[in-house]
C-alpha cells in the first residue's frame, strides 16, 4: 500500500513529502501503484503580495444609505418617452412602475444624478447562441448577461457594503428567516413589469426554479446540487403572487442568498418561453427549448435596464431603454440615464481593451497587455483610468478526473487513470517554470507564480496552508520513472500497460479561444511538458464550444481562469469541490460513476462544513485545511496569479471608486449600471434614436 506522509507545513523549513510506490491502491489518488519511491520537496510559497490594489479607495455604506424601496410622490422620463405615452403607445410612467420601486438615492452617486441619453459602449467576443439564458443559451457576456439577467438578489454590489456581509435586495425586497433557521420567506417587488408590459410575479420565479433548475434536462446555470443542503433537496413555494417560501433541511444556510444573485438565478419569463418548454408544449424538445428566442428575433422580454433590440449576427447588439424598468433615482427619475448600450462584436478579449483605451469602449477587464496599458495610462490625456485589483485572479490548468463520464476511446481511459495518480499530478506541476511564464506575459508585478488553490487575494487566505512544488525537471522525470514510464521510441514517455502499452502519452489540452492568457500558457506548457517526455497538444475553442466540451466530458485538461470562487469562497462554496454530480467539471458525475477520490471526498467534508459555517475564525480555519488538501493533492496545476485591472472611460459617471474587476461579480454587475451617465459634450449618436422596444415577437 503506497503511503503519502502528511506533514504540517512550516513557514522558515522546506516541507518533505515521500512518495512510496509498492503496488496496490494509493488511498491518496485511488490509482494502482508499481515502482520505487521518490521525495517530493515542497518550499514555503513566495511572499510577493502585488502592490496593485485600489481597494483602499472603495468606500462603504449602510443598505439603506444605498437603495430603499417606496413609493414618491411624483415620476418623470425622458421626454421622447412622454411623448410615446402622449401617442397612446405606452401606460403613464407611474403605472409602468411598481407600487415601491427601488429607489437608488442620489446621495449615495459618486457624481450625483446624471442628464439622460447618450450610450454605453462595450464589445463581446463570445457568439450569441439565444436569449433563453435560464435554459443555457449563451447571450455572448461580456456584460451582456449583466442586462439580461435579472435575479432575486444581486452580489455585484455586495463589496460596498459596511452592515452585513450578504447580497442586495433585488427582484426580492427583503426576507425573513423562521426562528429555527429552516425556513426563508421572501417578498417580491410588487407590480414589477417585464419589458413588453406582462407582469412579474412569483409565477415566474416557480417556473425558474421548476422548470430550469430542477429540470435535469435543462443545462442552466445552477443545478439542483447547488441548492442541496446536507445533501437533501431544498423546497421552494409559491405563497401568493408576490412572495415565496424557502424550506431547507438544516438551519440557517445563509450562503444560499448568494446563489439567489446574478446570473446564477436569472429569473426567466414564463410567459415567453414557458409554452416551448417540453413539460407544456409535446411538440417541443430540449434542443427545441433551448434555442427558443433566436439571436435575432428582437426584442425579447426582459426585467433589466435596457433591451435587446436590434442585432446584426457577429457584428452588433443594441440595447434600448427598458420604459418598465422598476428602478428610479431619489428625484423619481425612472432610471437607467443612459438611452442606449452597443455591443461591437470581436475575435478576442484583446479588443476591448484596446478599444477602451482608445476611448471606442467604455470598460474592460484587464488580464493581458499589460505594457500598453501601463504607458497609455501614464498619458495624461488618456481617456481611460485604471482600477487594480491585486493577485485576484489566475490561470491554471484543470485535470478531467472522471473514469466513466466522457470516456469512449482506450486513450481516455489511461489518461484518465494518470490524472488520478497524485505522483503523475505533481510531476506535471513540477515540469512548468511558472516563474518563468509569470515574466513571460508581462514586465512589472502583474503576474506571479501560483500555487493553486485559494487566491492570494481571498481574506480567508492563508500562505502557510499552501504546498508549493517548486520547478524541478530532474524531479518530474525521476517521478514519472516511479511510474513505471519508460521512452519509446518516438522520444516520449509511452503508456505503462494496457491495449496502448508502450505508446507514446499524448494529452490535449483546451484553452479558450477569446482569453489569451489560457492560449499562451497552454502554448508555454507544450515544450515544458516535452522536456519530461509528456506529448501535450492545444486545442482552442470558442466558449460557446468550451461548454458543450465540458457538458459532454470530451476533454483530458484544460487551461483555466480562477476568480470569484477563489476569492470570495464564501459567496460560491458549491463550486469549491464536486460534491454532487454537475457541480464541477474537473469531476463533472462523481455521484453517478462513485469514483471519488480519498482526497476529493475530504474537500467535500470541509466545504460542507465551512457553507454553514458562520464564525470567522472557523471559516479561516476551514479554508487554510481545504487549501492544503487542494495543493497537496495538486488537485489542480496552478501556474501564475495576476492582478486585474479595470479599465474605465474617464468621462463615464457614477463609478463608485476602486470598482472591482470581479469580486463577488464581474464589474458590470457590481456598478449599479443604471445609474451611470455622460455628460452631453461626451454622449455618443444613439443608433435607435426615439425608438422604443415595443413590439415582441414570438419566441421561436
């Protein structure tokens, strides 16, 4: 029986794990062992904490200093609008509205309220694939999904707040937990209008959550995993039209109110898509279903601030003003200011920034060329400034553990069994110069070497609880020689026994084809990889591909982002480990194939624990063992960390200071979009002029 020792880290003193091979089972990876041992010399991870980081100039507030929810005494529009009501074509502005909306108090705008017009100017690189976001259909992100997805809560915000560590009301106004904790009844905003006047009610939620969610046919957002609660099914109930009942198996999952938020509970109209759904229309299908709202079939129905009105397919979306949006400002301006939201579209990533720079855009997420933006920021008459958000993100490469799901040919098979064996795990690890690449893809401290797991960033990170492999070639082939891998004559280390005994290990890679970062990793890894007799091959595809590539299980690795739920861990605990099938990719049916590993199954102890866990010192606790399982294991590779920029037109306002790239959301989400503005003398032509999106087509 191979035994790995454990030892507990210490900071001053190189760490020394031994890794025995004796034959048999290795109750660290569940593989089966042959060979020698060898010693595997972990080092305390650098300290080299980026001295990027704007956070200090974000300021707090209570909720109520923020948003409140009530009626005023009078409201007003833009005055194209008025003149629709004045041609019959549109109800008063009062009736459009609920009876409480939300108001965003003008006290709390960085700037102040704003004139009404002009656009906001973004670019996508993603295709869109539909509008029927609550069934898996891709909208293009980039902020696009920010628009559309409208849900009970909303997280983005969340960073600004100084009273409670939670998301904002949203669609839900408020909530009451039951004295015992096993119950949450939530109130809805009421009189909520959805973009084509139809109203919002819980209806609509109940079909979210009954005919997406809880439909195992239907590849959306979340998963009935997500909401398990000590691993048993959590209930939800309609109580009337503007209120509904959560009823859980333990008490107090208060994490949930997090997975209520953003685009993980997008509450989709049932009136629109509700008779294609299989369950009610027995002519349709779930392919059927999921393409209902074609790209250009516009406009679709929608709670957010503007609407999809207009798209020229890989070209440009339009955005128009929402005239039901339920959102105004402390004067009862009904918001959003802004007229108009364009989309340019984009091979890559790499165009929007380049076009923020240039003025053409108005955001983006900086995570590449970091020397063009670092010299244009210095030019005073940049038309862009930067947010940092130091070591907030990072890249990695993710393993394919299933040994049932996905595998088809002998190939899949082996390699999978590889993926298993912790000592293949490290010996990958150890081959990548991550320093190495780190300076690669940028001069200064944008990047830096990561060891996986929790990021740097993350309040309950702690660098003790890291196992860091240093870059040993010598080590990793000495290694794989533990495994049994011997040379062939190709020149690479070939399969150690089975139908592709002898032939040479080839893994292919994924990387995404609009992140960069994912594509020059891969193609750095690909001669380290070579170095130590491993055959590594990229593929890069869209993300509307990536997904379909993960859903199916068609794939060896994949080169990866981390952000949110490395982060803000206690926003996300679902995505920390697969503790049901669908919850990760990495081990997408460990429920269904019942092949997880010793160490999978004690991430998924720890990450139960710590989703109910509510004192902070026990959640650091639990977050420095998961993240010491995580890198001891090398459950993942992680290359380099970095640190985001956010990039900003520096006439756009209302941007709350030190916004953040990606905390609890992705900054879209995280600006209150609604209340952004230009003045006039920087407000760009409006495409649709004064016309409104007032007719909907069908959704086929």
């Amino acid at each position: 029986m191979m035994k790995k020792v454990l030892i507990p880290l210490m900071v001053a003193a190189a760490l020394i794990m031994t890794v025995t091979a004796c034959g048999g089972k290795s109750k660290s990876t569940g593989g089966s062992e042959s060979g020698g041992s060898v010693v595997v010399t972990p080092i305390p991870y650098p300290v080299n904490p980026s001295p990027l980081d704007s956070s200090a100039k974000i300021k707090r507030y209570a909720l109520d200093q923020v948003i409140e929810y009530r009626s005023l005494p009078k409201y007003s529009e833009p005055d194209y609008v008025t003149a629709q009501v004045n041609q019959g074509k549109l109800p008063p502005v009062n009736q459009r509205l609920p009876e409480t909306p939300q108001v965003i108090k003008t006290s709390f705008m960085a700037d102040g309220p704003g004139p009404y017009g002009g656009v906001f100017a973004n670019v996508f690189a993603v295709p869109i694939e539909g509008w029927n976001f609550g069934a898996g259909a891709v909208n293009g992100w980039f902020g696009i999904e920010a628009i559309v997805s409208q849900c009970l809560l909303s997280s983005g915000p969340a960073y600004l707040r100084s009273d409670a560590n939670e998301p904002f009301p949203a669609l839900a106004t408020g909530w009451t937990w039951s004295s015992d904790g096993l119950t949450l009844t939530m109130d809805l905003i009421k009189g909520a209008k959805w973009s084509d006047g139809q109203p919002f009610t819980a209806d609509d939620v109940m079909y979210t959550w009954e005919d997406n969610i809880n439909d195992p046919n239907v590849a959306g957002r979340s998963s009935p995993g997500t909401w398990a609660v000590g691993g048993k099914p959590t209930k939800l109930e309609k109580v009337n039209d503007y209120q509904i009942k959560w009823t859980f198996a333990e008490p107090f999952p208060v994490y949930l109110l997090w997975a209520m938020a953003d685009d993980r509970f997008y509450v989709a109209p049932a009136h629109y898509y509700k008779p294609h759904h299989p369950k009610y229309n027995s002519n349709a299908t779930y392919s059927s279903f999921r393409s209902a709202g074609k790209p250009t079939a516009l406009p679709v129905p929608v709670l957010g601030p503007w609407v999809p009105t207009e798209y020229r397919t890989d070209e440009l979306l339009v955005f128009k003003r929402n005239p039901y949006y339920w959102k105004v400002d402390s004067d009862g301006r009904q918001l959003p200011y802004i007229d108009e939201v364009h989309f340019t579209y984009a091979t890559n990533s790499l165009a929007r920034t380049m076009n923020t720079m240039a003025g053409t855009c108005d955001l983006s997420n900086v995570g590449e060329s970091y020397d063009d933006v670092a010299r244009s920021a210095a030019d005073p008459n940049a038309p862009f400034r930067v947010d940092w958000q130091g070591d907030s993100h990072a890249y990695g490469m993710e393993f394919n553990y299933d040994t049932k799901f996905g595998v088809s040919t002998d190939q899949d098979k082996a390699n999978r069994a590889l993926f298993r064996d912790i000592r293949f795990r490290q010996a990958l690890t150890m081959a990548l110069d991550r320093d190495g690449i780190a300076a690669s893809l940028a001069a200064g401290p944008f990047y830096r070497a990561w060891g996986g797991g929790l990021l740097p960033a993350s309040p309950l990170y702690t660098r003790e609880s890291v196992v860091y492999l240093p870059y040993n070639v010598e080590t990793a082939k000495a290694i794989l020689a533990s495994l049994g891998l011997k040379t062939n004559s190709e020149g690479y280390l070939g399969y150690p026994e089975g139908p592709l005994a002898g032939k040479t290990i080839e893994i292919q890679l994924l990387a995404q084809q609009d992140l960069g970062n994912e594509i020059d990793i891969a193609q750095a890894a690909i001669p380290m990889f070579q170095a130590i007799g491993i055959k590594l091959t990229m593929k890069v595809l869209t993300g509307t591909a990536i997904s379909e590539t993960e859903l199916n299980g068609k794939w060896d690795m994949k080169s990866y982002r981390y952000d949110s739920p490395q982060l803000v861990p206690n926003a996300f605990p679902a995505q920390l480990s697969p503790t049901d099938d669908n919850m990760m990719y990495n081990h997408y049916k460990i429920k269904t194939s019942g092949d997880a590993m010793p160490f999978e199954t004690e991430l998924n102890r720890i990450t139960t624990a710590f989703a109910t866990e509510t004192d902070a010192a026990k959640q650091r606790q639990l977050m420095a063992e998961y993240n010491k399982v995580w890198t001891e294991n090398a459950t993942n590779i992680g290359v380099v960390t970095v640190s985001y920029g956010q990039l900003l037109n520096k006439y756009m306002k209302n941007v709350q200071p030190g916004l953040p790239v990606n905390l609890y959301s992705w900054g879209h989400q995280s600006m209150f979009m609604e209340q952004l503005y230009f003045e006039p003398d920087h407000q760009r032509r409006l495409i649709l002029g004064t016309n409104l999106p007032l007719n909907y087509p069908a959704a086929n």
